[in-house]
C-alpha cells in the first residue's frame, strides 16, 4: 500500500501569515482599565505590607533564631556535661572527658595521662565506674536499675587496666550476682561489697570474700545501706559506711526495720495478676527505724565495736546524721533526737568505741543542716562549724565558729570569724599550716555563691578568691585539695556551666577542664530569654522574686504568667545558678513570663526567714506566693485573666492551698506528685516542721489539704495570712464551687512513687469528683517519683500543652500549633 500524497495547495508564507493574523486577531484591549486595575493592586498590596510591618512587635538583634522546643531540652548538645572530678592526691585530679576518656591531670606539673579510653565503656556497657586507690584497677557498674532517690543495683566486673583482664564480683558460692553496692577502700585495692544487706571485704581483687555482718535481712535489716526514710530525709545518699583515711576500719550503720510498717507499691504491667512491691515506711507518728553505728577492723582479726549513743538518747528515738573521721582512730558522729530540735556532737573513739561530746545544739523550731561535717585540727584540739549567730535586728545567719579546748577545762572557748546578714553555705578546707579557712557564702548576694578564705588569727581578714574571676560566673561550689591549697571549682551558674582547677598561690589563673563548648554553641542558635531579680514586701518580709521574660519583650505587650513553686522547704530558688528547663520553652513562646519566689521557708537568708514555716508549713509560705501573684497582676505587661503555677511534690502541696484562697488570680494549675496530707508522709519530714500527730502542739489539722473534704474547710491553728496582715482567716473556709470549676487543675503522678505515693492523688481526686472540680489526671503506670526519660518527655509535652492553652492569647495559640 502507497502512500497518498497531500494535494492540497500550499498558499504562498506570506499570503498564509497574513490570513492567520486576520483568523485569530483579538478585540482592540482597553489600556487604560489595566493601568488603574495594577494601580489598585498596588496599593492593596502595599497597605498589606504596611500592616505587618505595623503589627509585628519590633524584632531584636538575633530574634531570626530558632524557638527552644521539648526535643532541644533532651538533644545532647544541650546537655551539661559534668566531668566528675575528684582529688587522688594534693596535686592530681582524675575526671571523665566529653569524649568519654579518663584523664588523670598533674595540676602543678601539667601533665596528662589516660587511664582508660572510652572504647572499653563502650565495650562493656559501664554505666558507672570507680578507680582503685592505686590507679591499676577499674571497678565497672553494668545493668544498673534505679531504686529510689540515689540507691540502686547493678553487676559488678573488675577490670585489669594494664592487661586488660577481667573478672565478675560474685559473693562467694554466687554466680552473676545483682549488688546493692561495690566499692574501692582508702588503700591499695580494698574492695567492698554489699548482697543481701550484708557487708563482704576484699583485702585485694585476687583475695577471697569476707563477710562482715550476718544479720542483714531484704526490707527489714540493712548493713551499710540506709532504708528509705534514711535516704530520702536524714542522710541523703544510700550509703551508710565509711572508711577510716588508713584503710584499717570501716564504721557502718545498722539499720532495722522490724517494727516499721510496710508501705505497698504496687505494679500494675508485665503479669496477668497485678504484683506489688513492700518496703518500710513510716508515716508521722508511726514506729520508726532503729539504728546502730558499728566500726569493723578489718585488718587481721575482724572485730566490731558498736558506738555507744549519748546518754540522753538512750531507749528513744534518734537519728545519725552525719558520720566523718578525723583521724585513723577517731570519727565524729552526729545524734539527733526525733523531733530533731536537739543535737549532739560527739568524738567517738574506735579502739573502745567511747564516745565524747564535743557541742550540743537545740531549737524551739528545729535544726537545719544537720548533714554539715566538722573540720577538726590535727590533734583534735579544734574544729569549725557553722552555727547560727544573732546579727541584731536581722535575726541569726549561718557563720563560722571556731571551737578550741581550753587548758585545765572542759568548756571551748568559742569565736566566731565571719559575721553579718548573710550565710556561709559551706566549709569547704581548712589549712592547718597556715591557719586559714576555705568557705562559700552569699555575702555578696544571696543569689550568688563564692569562694572565700578567712583567716583564724588576728581580726579574721576574709577575702573572696573567685569574685570577678570568670565572666557569667558568680555562683560557685568548690572541692579542695587534701592540703588545701588547690580547688576544683564548679561555676554553675548564670552563664554556660564550666569546671576550673584553681591554684589559692595565683587566684589570677586557673586551668579549664569542662567548658561545656557544644551547649554554648546550641544555645546561640536558640532566642534568648531576659532574667530579673527584684524584691516584693508582704507581712514586713523583704522577699526575692526572679521572672524569666521572652526574648522580644516589651513593657506595651501583655503576657501570661507562670508562678513555679520550690521543692521543698530550706531549698532556693532565686539564684543566679544555670537552669534549661521545660518552662524555658513557653517563655521562648514570646507570651509567657515565668516567675520564681523565695518565701518564708526557703534557705540561706536566715533563720528568721526560714522557721517562719514552723507548725505553719501551707500557711505563710502560700500566703507569700500568693502575693507574688497579686504583685505581677498588677504590672502592666502582665494578663491577669491569664495566671498559671506549677508545683512538685511540696510545691504540689503549696499549689493546691493557693487554690484555697478566694484572693488570688489563679486561673489554671499543675501538681505534680503532690503531698496533700501530711499525716501519709514520711516521719522525719512531716515531725520536723509539723511535731509529732500525738502531741497538743500538732499542727496537722492546719497542713492537710482538706479543702477538697466536702463543700466546707476546717483549718485549725493559725489559718491563711493575708498579705500584709498578722491575723488568721477565720477556721471556717467556705470554697467557691463555682470558683473552682472556672479553674483547671492539671494532676500527674506515678503510681509506684515510693516518696509521694499515689494514696495522696488518689484521696485528692476523690474529693474533686465530690465536689465536682475541673481536673484533668495524667497517671504513669509503674513509675516512681523519678519518672523515666520517655515519661519525662511526654509529661514535659503534656505540661508545656496545658499551659500553652490557659495562659497563650488565642490568636498566639494558633501561632503556637502551627509551628509545631
């Protein structure tokens, strides 16, 4: 088949151009309505311009960088990384870098050695470690599994550095045993351990196990370790046992449980059938544990010499709150009675196991620092404390005083070489040869924490080592060198935290082993916020107020508060100290301020300010705060339609007696894991501010949360203080129905919390339901007070989420949801 061909005539390029152009030719275009219709569209557009260059707040230098968002607090670049120094010599120090390596550091001589590299962490997945005294031997914690606030347990292996050899640490006829704790001695290779409650001694890694004690019993009778209550409120830490500085004895508490009544913690997930946890705790005014302090010889025969307590503590209740040798024979030993308003300081002799007091102290409220160690002299003839001394119409602060035996007398003679209205923290060294004391203070401010040496001669000359001596460095905390003349300092505070080795012969330099580089760098991606310290008055008390303000503040806006309550009583929390927190994150919202107070109750200004909340712990301390609120709701860039606080655990509690009052402008809050009854929490804290529940003096029907009991509110004892006013609130408090259903209550709490247990929740909600209260409850099934990371996490999203929709104006809202 052929192709056909196209017949059709081709008409000349030009003739068919032509014939194209008349084909598709459109209507002649009216010029003139086009130029005024881009007229009008350029006006439009130009007065659109206009209106957001007029509304958008005028932006500052550096306002182009990223908001602070939840996954930033937990990236590692925004971590502070703490290298764990810690003296083995007067010259040398051995840290941890941010590589992972551990360095051991001539100070004077300026060299440097690896000890272990962090491939050999990697490789045996060490959570945490310890050195030998003789630096061969390595000690690693793997499988570590939290217990409460410090204890836990883990697998032991010990590590050869030099050969690289390694071996479990089993308790004899035991294999891959889970210890509560292992650790090096003072000399050589001295290891202890502790299964079961029992105590077990290695004279060196190749020798055989020794076991010291037989009686240790799981949740009943501990060696060595403290029980919860222990713990959490008299020492802090799970460690009960201390080596003498010769390595030959060890002084250990013994601790029953017996008679204390069991806590349950049950758990929920994991089984068909719900399991539970029992462990001793005892409530205020319920049976508490009995303790005894022991020293072991462990060199040649191992023999034990119990402590004897004073006298006036025989056959009653008391507490061991400090424990520290002072030579290899001698250990002074701290006794307080249970209401813990009398204390005595003895020097115990570990040869006969007699003991001699040394200084007693009482209060009619109670005794603070009771953790504090002495500095004693060489031959025992002097030592220092801090103490408090009156200071005239500004009451009593903490100062140093000096303790020294008179000849031919048994009365000290007693000098004190610091005064003034401010604290001395700490001691922190004592440099016998040159009879000097090293010591931190507030004496330049009381958000602040320096290092100052005074001299014991003379008029007491004090001069500050560290003021001025690092840019955004004004709140310190300091370990010194065994001879004293060297100190590691850890600057926390305003600026990025940094770790300085300082040498007290040129306090003009200092060497930097942790200057936190890659959380500075993330930081100046992030907009940065603005701080304030200013003092509020209320009830004739100068108190301290710290607010946080969005990057881009300005005086003409208004802005949501968030109030964050403290922790707990005797703690700050306006200081100049580094904080990164979940709060940072609505500030950087450009629509929220957040706002720190130090009330009555809070530490380090002094006793007056601090036993203001003796048997009246709810009372002044929430009434403060609520005239914090009522002072912020007066400033002109703040909402008062939108107010918020947050509190944990006693700030929870302080959270929820806000609510109590009809005059404050609370329009939403959270408590996490709040105590709301005292007479449910542990004895050591609830007695020392509130007495004992069997006595005429208890306050507890004061401290309960018991708003939420039915429609009325019977406060006994002082009541609820208004600002400015030294006269109770009537007993009877009537709450407003309605005023609690206009507000939101956010709750959240782990249900196997072994401090603040669920029983408190569960009992707050119970009478929320009564009462028909707004409240929303967030539970985290099988998690204590400490929750884990994704706990944390969501929790932290959960908070930000809450607050976000109470305290954000609506059209910020929408700004909000739409950059996440």
């Amino acid at each position: 088949m052929t192709a056909s061909k196209d017949h059709t005539k081709k008409k000349p390029k030009e003739s068919q151009q032509e014939e194209e152009f008349v084909d598709v030719s459109p209507p002649q275009r009216n010029w003139k309505g086009i130029a005024i219709s881009l007229l009008v569209i350029v006006v439009v557009c130009s007065l659109i311009t206009m209106s957001v260059f007029v509304l958008t707040p005028v932006e500052h230098l550096g306002s182009s960088k990223s908001r602070l968002t939840v996954a930033d607090l937990y990236r590692p670049e925004f971590s502070i990384h703490n290298p764990e120094a810690t003296w083995i010599s007067d010259t040398e120090v051995v840290y941890r870098n941010r590589d992972g390596h551990v360095i051991k550091f001539d100070f004077v001589l300026n060299e440097t050695e690896v000890i272990l590299t962090n491939s050999t962490f990697v490789a045996f997945k060490v959570a945490k470690y310890s050195l030998s005294a003789d630096l061969k031997y390595a000690l690693f914690a793997y499988d570590v599994k939290p217990m409460y606030r410090y204890s836990y347990t883990a697998s032991y292996i010990v590590y050869n550095i030099y050969t690289r050899e390694v071996w479990e640490l089993n308790p004899p006829e035991v294999h891959n045993a889970v210890l509560q704790h292992a650790s090096w001695g003072r000399q050589g290779q001295q290891l202890i351990y502790i299964f079961e409650n029992n105590i077990y001694y290695q004279s060196d890694v190749r020798s055989n196990s020794l076991r010291i004690t037989s009686s240790g019993m799981e949740g009943v009778i501990f060696n060595g370790l403290t029980d919860w209550l222990n713990e959490e409120e008299i020492l802090h830490s799970h460690l009960a046992h201390w080596w003498s500085p010769d390595g030959e004895r060890l002084a250990f508490l013994t601790i029953n449980d017996s008679l204390v009544p069991n806590m349950a913690l049950p758990q929920f997930t994991g089984s068909t059938y719900p399991r539970g946890l029992q462990y001793p705790y005892p409530m205020a005014g319920q049976t508490n544990p009995a303790v005894k302090l022991s020293v072991v010889n462990v060199f040649g025969g191992t023999h034990t010499q119990e402590l004897q307590p004073p006298d006036q503590l025989r056959l009653r209740d008391f507490y061991v709150t400090m424990v520290k040798w002072i030579s290899d024979t001698h250990l002074a030993v701290r006794w307080i009675n249970r209401p813990q308003n009398a204390s005595l300081l003895t020097v115990c002799d570990a040869t006969i196991g007699a003991c001699l007091q040394r200084h007693e102290d009482s209060s009619d409220t109670w005794l603070p620092r009771q953790r504090q160690e002495p500095l004693f002299s060489k031959d025992r003839s002097r030592f220092f404390l801090t103490l408090p001394v009156k200071q005239g119409g500004q009451g009593d602060f903490h100062h140093i005083t000096m303790f020294t035996k008179k000849l031919r007398s048994s009365q000290d003679e007693v000098r004190h070489l610091t005064s003034g209205d401010w604290e001395v923290t700490k001691i922190v060294g004592y440099d016998e040869n040159n009879q000097i004391i090293y010591f931190l203070s507030t004496e330049d401010a009381a958000a602040q924490r320096h290092l100052y040496s005074v001299s014991t001669l003379g008029l007491f000359p004090r001069r500050c080592l560290t003021c001025g001596l690092r840019e955004d460095c004004t709140f310190f905390d300091a370990d010194v060198s065994p001879d004293a003349q060297h100190a590691i300092l850890h600057c926390q505070g305003p600026g990025v935290p940094a770790v300085l080795l300082l040498s007290f012969d040129n306090v003009d330099s200092y060497f930097i082993l942790e200057k936190n580089l890659p959380l500075r760098s993330a930081l100046e991606t992030v907009r940065t916020v603005q701080t304030d310290i200013r003092m509020i008055a209320n009830d004739n008390f100068e108190l301290p107020l710290k607010l946080i303000y969005p990057p881009d503040f300005s005086e003409s806006s208004l802005y949501g508060l968030l109030l964050i309550v403290g922790s707990s009583p005797g703690d700050q929390v306006v200081t100049e100290e580094f904080r990164l927190d979940w709060d940072r994150v609505l500030v950087g919202s450009d629509q929220v301020i957040v706002a720190r107070l130090d009330g009555r109750g809070s530490g380090f200004r002094g006793q007056r300010i601090l036993q203001q909340v003796h048997h009246r712990l709810g009372d002044v301390d929430a009434d403060d705060q609520i005239a914090a609120l009522q002072y912020l709701a007066r400033l002109p860039f703040i909402d008062r339609t939108r107010v918020g606080v947050f509190g944990e655990g006693y700030g929870g509690y302080l959270t929820l007696m806000m609510l109590k009052s009809m005059d404050n402008p609370i329009r939403c809050a959270a408590a996490q894991a709040p105590i709301t009854d005292w007479t449910l929490y542990a004895s050591a804290s609830s007695e020392r501010y509130f007495g004992s529940p069997s006595t005429k003096e208890s306050k507890y029907g004061t401290s309960e949360f018991s708003l939420l009991h039915g429609c009325s509110v019977s406060i006994e004892g002082a009541g609820l203080y208004i600002a400015g006013k030294n006269e109770p609130k009537s007993s009877k408090v009537q709450p407003s129905m309605k005023s609690l259903q206009d507000r939101s209550l956010f709750l959240a709490h782990g249900t196997a919390d072994a401090n603040v247990h669920f029983q408190h929740s569960a009992e707050l909600i119970k009478h929320l339901i009564k009462i028909g209260a707004n409240y929303t409850m967030q539970i985290y099934p099988d998690e204590g007070h400490f929750l884990s990371r994704r706990s944390q996490i969501q929790l932290t999203q959960s908070l930000i989420g809450y607050f976000r929709g109470c305290l954000l104006d609506a059209s910020s809202l929408l700004d909000q949801r739409d950059d996440d």
